[in-house]
C-alpha cells in the first residue's frame, strides 16, 4: 500500500511543479487574438487554438462573458470525464468492501512487508480494484488546465475582459481591491469541502490522507494568488461540480441506508 501512497503523492508533488512553472512564465506571455495562435508552436496552434476558440464560441453565448463561458466549459469538460468519476467511485467501493480481506493479510504476514504488497496486489486484481482511479479525473484534467491557463494568458480577449469587476487576465495581488482576495479563499474552502466529503466516506483512510486534506487547500489558496483569477474561477467551478456530484455518489446513499430501520 505504501508504493501506491507515493505514486499519489508524486501526482500531487507533479501538480505542484506544473503549478510553479505556470505561474513563472505569467509575466512572459505575449497576448493575441485566437486566429493569431495558428502562427504559433506546435502546442499552440494544435491546443490552445482550439481551446481559446471554445471559450470564445461560448463567450458569444453568454454576450461576451467570458466568465459564464469558462463556467460552460467547466460544466462540458467534468461531464466528459463523469464516466471517469463514476469507475473511480466503484473502484472506491469496492476498495471498501475488500477491507477486512486487506486487514487479514496484513494480520497474517505482519513480518513481511514485501508479502503484505504482493498479496493486496493480488486482491486487487481479483476483485477488480484499482487503487489509483481517484487519481484518473485529476490527469484527465492536467491537460485541459494547462490549455486554460495558455488561453487565458495569451487570448487578448479574454485577458483583458472583466468578470464580477475583475480583470480575468491579472491575478489577486494586481486587480488593486479586496474583493479580489475572495477567490483564493472560497477555491480553498470548496477545495477543502469536496476532499473532506469523499473521505469522511471512507471507513479506513490511507496513511497521511489527512495531511492531504489539509495540504490541498493551501496549496490551492497560495496558487490562486498567483494566476490570472480566471483560474481560481475555473477552480471554484470545477470544485462546486465536484461537490454537487459527491452529494449524491457519497451523502445522499448514506442518508438513505441510516434511513432505512434496522431490523
């Protein structure tokens, strides 16, 4: 179990990184038109075009919002990848039902890490679980993140357009008003919720999980600070998704089986 606790942290720690690059290359970018990406790399032209010509085909929808275009796309790009969600919330389930098989193992070969991983391994296979499928939504999800960030940065549009009274295009610190500050916060706070909703339903948490918990959302407040706050947006979008969804994969079941009296 431990290998596979690493492998999500390196995730995390790639996320991080990828993060940190992004916001060092922010004061780099030069802004443009989308037609005038097809001049550019080979990520631009094939990606970001296209992306940036999304946001702007749904920006016409919303009259030029490009704030309601980015909470449409966020609504197409999590509803794509429900299926994904939904494998990872059976693969969780079943993960929970194999427990007390886990526990045995772990019980019967207590002297013996190495057997210990094999035979979990093992369980897995034959049961069908794959212990990395919460991580799946959040990969899918890198790709369509850097694509948003390189539009927004670069999309002259969208860059220089006001949603809510801020400018899209210039992060927390440079719209010169309080009300800025309130991004971060309510990504971190819908960051933290949504984690703390799929883990409370967890009946046996992984080592460190709850170190995550409280990790996650710093580390989101902290980026946010630094990103174009068409991005914190994206994030508190894609984070309220998230919780609706979790409302009724996680609470709601629960609700109904403490409902039901006990015979």
């Amino acid at each position: 179990m431990s290998r596979i606790f690493k492998r999500k942290w390196l995730l995390v720690a790639g996320l991080i990184v990828m993060m940190a690059v992004l916001a060092g290359c922010s004061s780099t970018r030069q802004h443009m038109t989308t037609e005038d990406m097809l001049q550019g790399g080979f990520w631009q032209r094939n990606v970001v075009y296209w992306f940036s010509l999304v946001l702007d085909k749904f920006a016409t929808l919303f009259n030029g919002e490009y704030g309601l275009a980015i909470l449409l796309l966020t609504i197409v790009v999590r509803t794509l990848i429900l299926p994904l969600t939904l494998k990872q919330y059976r693969s969780s389930k079943a993960m929970q039902a194999i427990q007390p098989e886990i526990e045995k193992i772990r019980k019967k070969h207590k002297d013996n890490p190495q057997m210990v991983q094999q035979e979990t391994m093992k369980l897995f296979q034959q049961n069908g679980v794959n212990p990395m499928a919460g991580c799946f939504p959040m990969i899918v999800q890198m790709p369509v993140f850097i694509a948003l960030y390189n539009s927004i940065s670069t999309n002259s549009a969208i860059y220089g357009h006001k949603f809510l009274g801020l400018q899209l295009g210039l992060n927390v610190k440079e719209q010169g008003m309080m009300l800025a500050y309130a991004l971060p916060i309510i990504a971190a706070i819908t960051t933290f919720t949504q984690t703390k909703m799929m883990q409370s339903q967890q009946k046996t948490a992984m080592p460190g999980m709850q170190v995550m918990l409280l990790i996650f959302p710093v580390m989101i407040f902290v980026m946010a600070l630094q990103f174009p706050v068409a991005l914190p947006l994206y994030w508190i979008y894609s984070n309220l998704y998230t919780i609706v969804q979790n409302y009724f994969l996680y609470v709601r079941p629960s609700k109904r089986k403490e409902s039901v009296p006990a015979k």
